[in-house]
C-alpha cells in the first residue's frame, strides 16, 4: 500500500544554498507533520498542518524555515541560506487527524548534508 | 528541557529474553503514548500506543504498561527476537490545542544477541 513518500532522500548543498524536501502523505490523512532528527537525537517537531493551513509553527527554528501544504495533500519544507547546522534527517509524517486515531506514520525521511 | 526522557540509551538481551525499555515525562498533560521502532536509514515504524486511560496495552509479543503516578511508562517485547534489533522511540502527545505533535525521548537501542 501506499505509505508516505518524501523526495529526495538525501541530498547534499552548499552553505548559502536554498533546499526544498517534498512529502506526499498518506492518502486521505489531514494532518502532516515534519521533524527533524539531528545526529545522536530524538526527533524534533518543526511544523504541522491540517489541511492547508498551519496552527503550529513552533518548532521551526528560524525565519530561514518555512513549510506550505496545497490541496491538502503534498507539502514543501523549504530551507534558505541553509547554515552546517541545518545538517540533519528531516521526516514527515501524516495522521489521520481524528481524536480516536493519532497514530503517526512516517516517511523514510531526506537526509540533508550542508557542506 | 526533556519532556520526554529515555535513560537507557542501550540495552543488549539474549534471545528468548523479556526486553524491558523505560520511558519517563514530565509533562503532566500527555495524555497518549507510542511506541516506534526504527532501522538505520528508514523513517520510524509504529508499534503499539496506550491512552491514558489505560494502565496496559498488549499486542502480541509487545505489551506496554503506563504508571501515572510515577509519570512512567515500560514496553515490555517478549520473547525477543534477532530482529527485534532496532532504536525504540517512546513519544507522547497532548490532543487539542492546536497540536497534536508528538515530543520524543532520544531513543534506545536495542541488540538482541542469537
């Protein structure tokens, strides 16, 4: 079955160079979550979407950060002048929203190297 | 600072073995737990979770147990198995305002030796 799929799933840049990692979730899923999970950490909550709007934006760490979701489905996350510490396994994940269900099911994530 | 605290960040079991991984918090709010297990190089895979409600949840060899009181909770894999081998994850969420982001412990890895 169709789980969730995030492009690329690595990519290398330059310091100074923009990125945008792509997530198409699961089918039908409302909610879309990105992390990020630095070496030797946990996962770290950047953003998340129901539908195509953002009510949490807390975790994204500077204005350099920034998501968007259309039709309720695909999301960019979109990193500018990325800095070495940006170096990192971003992973999306989508839910299926509901109070009964909040179980969430991850991508195989994009591991970003800024060099 | 840590909501959510994984002490252990290895533990090595012999098959046939009870695995037994400890999660604590601090946030008095979480009101649902899960558990993920994760591969090198493959994004997290759920487990098993537990509402609050409840003090245990089982799903074949993985039982998980939650303590309240002690803000704890323990997933339990028995018998292990080889492929058991992984970097568990427990994570909690608060539903409703807004979020219902999961915050992670920083994971323990789990060898299970043949």
């Amino acid at each position: 079955g169709a789980g969730v799929s995030q492009s690329p799933s690595n990519k290398v840049t330059e310091k100074g160079k923009d990125v945008e990692l792509r997530c198409d979730p699961i089918s039908g899923h409302t909610a879309l979550y990105w992390y990020r999970q630095s070496l030797g950490q946990g996962l770290e909550f950047l953003i998340y979407f129901q539908g195509n709007s953002a009510p949490d934006k807390s975790g994204l760490p500077s204005d350099r950060f920034s998501a968007e979701r259309t039709g309720g489905s695909v999301s960019t996350l979109t990193i500018q002048r990325t800095q070495q510490e940006d170096s990192a396994v971003y992973l999306c994940a989508s839910s299926p929203g509901t109070s009964y269900n909040r179980i969430q099911y991850f991508g195989a994530g994009t591991r970003l190297s800024v060099l | 600072d840590q909501q959510v605290k994984q002490n252990s960040p290895s533990l090595s079991v012999q098959e046939g073995r009870i695995s037994i991984l400890n999660c604590d918090y601090t946030n008095s709010m979480f009101d649902y737990f899960l558990w993920y297990k994760k591969y090198p190089a493959e994004g997290p895979t759920f487990l098993i979770s537990i509402s609050s409600i409840k003090d245990k949840n089982e799903d074949g060899r993985f039982t998980v147990f939650l303590n309240k009181s002690a803000k704890h909770l323990s997933l339990h894999i028995v018998p292990s198995q080889p492929g058991d081998s992984a970097v568990y994850f427990c994570a909690a969420s608060v539903f409703g305002g807004g979020s219902e982001k999961l915050v992670f412990g920083k994971g323990t890895k789990l060898t299970v030796n043949p």
